[in-house]
C-alpha cells in the first residue's frame, strides 16, 4: 500500500501537481461488488473474466482447501464450458481457467 501511495505522489509531482496527499482507507473492505458494469466490460475486453457476486459470510469462516466451484463464462468466446487449470494465476486474486470450447486459456478475477 505505501509502495502504490509512493508511485502516485511521484507520478502526479512529476505531471506538475505542487502538493499532492493521498489517504488509504481500509474500511469498509473493498469488495469485488464495487466493480462497475464498466469495469466488468474493460476486464472481458482485456480479456479477463469478472467475478461473480462476492460471498456473503455471517459468523465464522470455514476453512477449504479445494478449490471454489464458480459459475463463469469464457470472456472470449462466451461458452459457460470452462476448467480450471489453477486456483491462483500471476497474483493470488486470479484463477486459471480453460475454455473446452475455443480452447483459449484465461484468467478469472476472483470474488472477494
């Protein structure tokens, strides 16, 4: 977080901006359910599939080791045939995922 509010500062300092202030919020959690219609159509345009509605939890967490079953769509062609390859891509917020249809690999954002 300090290493992302750094780049900024020095990014907008050095477009020219004299005083720049950046605050960090961290309540309420971000949740993957703030991402707009938007945004939803950018991530399927780069070519990345948007995740679904975020759990809901009341209470305690349980723990799971397998990996979450997710209703999803490949965001190149449109088919609902998908596989996952692997439950983390280049980040942890990512899953790997195969078309059975087109074939194409893709990454899913995953729900928080």
């Amino acid at each position: 977080m300090a290493t992302m509010r750094d780049d900024l500062v020095h990014r907008l300092t050095d477009a020219g901006f004299d005083e720049v202030r950046v605050k960090v919020e961290l309540s309420p959690a971000w949740s993957s359910d703030w991402i707009t219609e938007r945004g939803r159509q950018a991530l399927a345009e780069a070519g990345l599939s948007a995740p679904g509605p975020a759990p809901r939890h009341d209470g305690p967490i349980a723990l799971d080791l397998l990996p979450t079953r997710r209703s999803l769509t490949c965001p190149r062609c449109g088919s609902a045939a998908v596989e996952l390859t692997s439950e983390f891509g280049a980040t942890a917020c990512k899953a790997l995922y195969r078309c059975t249809d087109c074939l194409e690999p893709f990454e899913h954002v995953k729900e928080i």
